[in-house]
C-alpha cells in the first residue's frame, strides 16, 4: 500500500507489490540469474537486428499523430555544423565534421512503449472521483506532466523511459511464431491461441522471460518501401485480443517481463468492444502498462531470426534490449539484438 498516493489499487493490479514508489514493475523480475539462464541460451555467437529502419513504416498512415524522423541542421559560422571545415577555426586543420540533431517521435518505429504511455482515469484516492492515474499510481498532471499541466519542463518525472534503460534490459527472449500458423492473414490471438502456438513450438515461458510475438507485420511495412497501404495493414497479420481475460490472467500469472511484437500495437487496435459505460479502448495496454507495469515492445523486426530458430528447432535467445535513457520520454526507439 502507498497512503501517499493511493488507498485503492485496481483490480488486478500489483501496484506496491515491488515497492511502493517502483517505477520499473515487472522488470524487477529480471534477476541476476534469469540473466545468467538467458546468456547460456548463446550457443553460436550470431547476432541479429531486431529493428526496422527508423524511418519505417513511411509516412503517417499508419498512426496519424506520429511523423518520420525529421533532420535538423544547426548553424555554424556562414554555414552549417555539417560538412564542415575545421580550417575555419584554425587555418591548420584539416578535418571536416559533420553533426546531426533529429526531430524523433519516440514511437514512430521500433519502440518500447513506457509506463508513462497509457494510464488510466481510476479513483485512486478514493474520494469517488477518478483521476488520471498511471501504473504504482503516478498521477497524470503531478508525474506525468504536459502542456496542458505546465508552461515548461514537462514530461515523466516519475516512470519515464530512462528507468527502464537503468534496469538493463537483457534477459531470454521466446519468440511465438504466429506467422507459420496463421501467415500474413488477420488473426485475433488469445488464451487458447497463444497456447497452441507455444505447444506447437514446444516452446515454454518462464518468470523473467521477454514473450516475442512474430507475425509478419514488420515484413510487409519493409515491403511497402515507406509506402504504406493502411487498408492492407489494418487487415494482416494475428494481434493479440486485448478483451480475452484467461489472456490477460495468463500475462499475470506466466512472471513475463515485457512483451515484444512485430505489429502495430501487439493487440488489436482497435479492440474489439468492451463492457459496461466506459472501458479502456486499449485493453492489453491497460493490463500491461496501467495495472502491472510491464513494457510493450512494437514494430519490432524478427524476420531472419525467426527464419532461424525454425531452421533450428529453437524459440529461446538472448535479447539486449535498452531503450534510449532519455529522461522524462514515455516511450523510445530501440535496437533490439538478439544472440543466438
Ligand atoms: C497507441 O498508442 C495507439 O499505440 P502503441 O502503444 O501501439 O504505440
């Protein structure tokens, strides 16, 4: 219990269960020795590339509120900080130099999703009103501040990005290989799906594990050469069903650390409709993010990897997977290795 920022957790949550001020929640999972288990999975010293280029998908088609990378080129002197001569600060040298500065939306491409992404309105204080809460109870407006909360310095002070990249992210992956089940055909995966899809792998999750979820999704992005076709998108590829709760239960129970897709969103977004008067549009994100502080990996790229644990007959790897230690940034671009 936290008397200082909640008396009621939601239902299903484990809010306090790591501490009452915890800002990394499943992460805390990832021990020394699941570390040690993980990097005795490395047998041949191959490394893969589990990121797309960052300026993929291409456009905003795919989520209208996020842009490619955008280069911004800083002045110096009559020209610019690119290409530029050192012979002008002292006839001597000879060295040209070039820097970048990057206008980067944290989520456009190969992405951790922060705790800080998606919170939800939640009577944490119990006074019947809710409030903008985030996982352990970090409020939206105190934390979690933005321009509508202040004129400057926004941005997550609590649970931000940076404390998932101080937590060091490498662990076992286990990568579902929902792509030779279900191919490039939209699919709804649940309990029972991702249960088959597992035995059919004779593949197992353990406690402190990173669940990968490979699906073709980044193949066809690749494909489409920043030329998104989002009536495609929208109907390739399996996404996991947000609304199945023996689904939800089983991310609880399996001491899962994150889960890592090569889709949009790893669930179906949009999902498919809820209960009741109001109810999260997003409802992996609120079990994941909101009640267990567990990270959502998206748009990651498994192709060659996944082509080669079939040719091996294996699921598990190693995966180093740091976001950006950006402080205050509720999600970062990431690229993912795994070791095999
Ligand atoms: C949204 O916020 C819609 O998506 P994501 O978490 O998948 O980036």
């Amino acid at each position: 219990m936290n008397p200082h920022r909640w008396k009621h957790r939601p239902e299903g949550s484990n809010w306090g269960d790591f501490g009452a001020d915890d800002q990394i929640g499943r992460m805390n999972l990832l021990t020394p020795e699941r570390r040690l288990r993980a990097i005795r999975t490395v047998e041949h010293g191959l490394a893969f590339c589990l990121s797309l280029p960052l300026d993929y998908p291409g456009g905003n088609t795919l989520f209208q509120h996020r842009k490619p990378p955008q280069f911004i080129h800083e002045r110096r002197g009559e020209g610019f900080n690119f290409n530029f001569k050192l012979s002008s600060v002292c006839s001597c040298f000879s060295d040209v130099v070039s820097d970048d500065a990057v206008m980067l939306y944290t989520q456009y491409s190969t992405q951790w999703d922060g705790l800080g992404h998606v919170g939800q309105m939640f009577d944490a204080d119990g006074d019947g009103l809710p409030e903008k809460c985030y996982y352990n109870g970090f409020r939206g407006g105190i934390d979690v501040v933005g321009p509508d909360d202040v004129s400057s310095g926004y941005g997550a002070h609590a649970i931000g990005i940076e404390r998932l990249a101080n937590a060091g992210v490498q662990g076992r992956g286990v990568l579902v290989d929902l792509e030779k089940i279900h191919g490039r055909k939209r699919a709804l995966v649940g309990y029972d799906g991702l249960m088959a899809a597992l035995d059919a792998q004779g593949a197992t999750v353990e406690t402190g594990d990173f669940l990968c979820l490979y699906t073709g999704f980044a193949d066809i992005i690749l494909e489409m050469n920043k030329q998104p076709d989002g009536e495609v998108l929208k109907n390739s590829c399996a996404v996991l069903d947000g609304r199945d709760d023996k689904l939800l239960q089983w991310i609880t129970d399996s001491g899962i650390v994150a889960i890592c897709a090569d889709n949009f969103a790893v669930e179906a977004y949009p999902a498919q409709p809820g209960k009741g008067d109001q109810y999260p549009g997003l409802p992996l994100h609120n079990h994941c993010l909101f009640k267990l502080g567990l990270n959502l990996g998206e748009l990651w790229y498994f192709a060659e990897l996944a082509q080669w644990l079939r040719a091996n007959e294996r699921s598990s790897f190693l995966l180093t997977a740091p976001p950006l230690r950006l402080p205050g940034a509720v999600g970062s671009p990431v690229t993912p290795v795994a070791t095999v």
